[in-house]
C-alpha cells in the first residue's frame, strides 16, 4: 500500500524537478566581464627636500570591463596625499617651504591588466595607468600657491588576484608606482582591493 502511495506522489513531481542538475558538487566558473571595485591602503611620495612624505590613506574606485580572460581594461578614480614632503625648496635661510608641502593628490587613469595565471582562480597582473593627476594646492612652480594645477601621470603596477568561491567576487592586493609629469613627483599605492563581476 505504501508503494502506490510512493508512485502517486512522485508522478506529481514536475520532470523538471528530477533531472535539474543538483548545485551541490558543480565548479563555480570565475566571473569575466563587466567589474567594479573598491580600494583603501595608503599612499606616499618620494624626493623632494624631505625624501619622502608621510604615508597618507588611499581610496581608489574604479570600473572596468574584462576583454578576454587575460586582458582588463578599466578606468579608476584615486584620491590620496601628500605630507611633510617639500618639492618646491626651502625660503633661503630657514626650514620653511616656498610652496605648500602637504597638496592633495587626486588621479583619474585609464588602466589596462594582463591576468597570468599562477594557481587556480590566483592571478598575478601586471599593469599599466596613465591619465591626469590634480595637485591642490600645487607643490611647485610660480603661481599662486595657493591654485591647484593639473598635470599628466604615467605608471606601472604589480597585482594579486583571487576569485573567491563566493560567486562575483575577487579580492587582491596592489602596489602602483605612478610618476608626475611636470613636477617630477614620484608616487607610489599600496592597497587591498575587492571586485564584484556582475
């Protein structure tokens, strides 16, 4: 009697039900495409009269697009600072700064990644930045001290990246080395990121 019951009950189960592949033991794929992502570490520059400046927080946001599974491509927002470094030289004759020494340094840069494989879902990237950078105040030259200038950057960087078995998300971690042209300022991020592939 228990087995008609069985039958009946299993009938009424759609087909769908009992071929759907189970989720238990299916390999996640690692997302590729459309990305955001979210960055705090801490920034510093080197030269000037002080060699370098005090490391300073670093926020960096950005977007991007996967093109295959190598080669990324993305634009990024980074926003850090500059302190106690003089690049502008001391006023004769005392330990004063002829321009300001601690200038916000914000970045707008296109990116380009190559993702080399070293592990399963760990990646190694090399990159490459380029784009604008704003001084404010501006750390040299011979306006206003206190007007803000904008020049061009150029820099490389070193990356790690893995995708997490938690489906969209990688993290990893960074060191981009970016040099000003112009004021010839030398600056240098080191942060932990977090990426979400839609």
């Amino acid at each position: 009697m228990k087995k008609p019951l069985l039958v009946a009950m299993l009938a009424m189960l759609p087909t769908t039900a009992l071929a759907a592949t189970p989720p238990e033991g299916v390999p996640l794929e690692v997302r590729r495409g459309f990305f955001t992502e979210a960055d705090i570490g801490t920034f510093f520059t080197l030269g000037g009269e002080n060699i370098y400046s005090n490391a300073q927080t670093y926020l960096q946001l950005g977007v991007g697009y996967d093109l295959t599974d190598k080669v990324s491509l993305g634009v990024h927002f980074g926003l850090g600072a500059s302190a106690a470094n003089c690049f502008a030289g001391y006023v004769p004759d005392s330990d004063v700064c002829s321009m300001s020494d601690n200038f916000t340094v914000a970045f707008a840069d296109v990116t380009a990644g190559y993702m080399v494989s070293l592990a399963d879902r760990l990646y190694l990237v090399p990159k490459v930045a380029a784009g604008l950078t704003r001084l404010d105040p501006a750390p040299v030259g011979s306006g206003d001290p206190g007007v803000a200038m904008t020049v061009p950057n150029a820099g490389l960087g070193i990356g790690l990246e893995y995708a997490t078995p938690m489906d969209h998300f990688s993290v990893g971690a960074d060191f981009l080395a970016r040099y000003l042209i112009g004021p010839n300022i030398p600056t240098f991020a080191i942060f932990p990121r977090v990426k979400y592939t839609f």
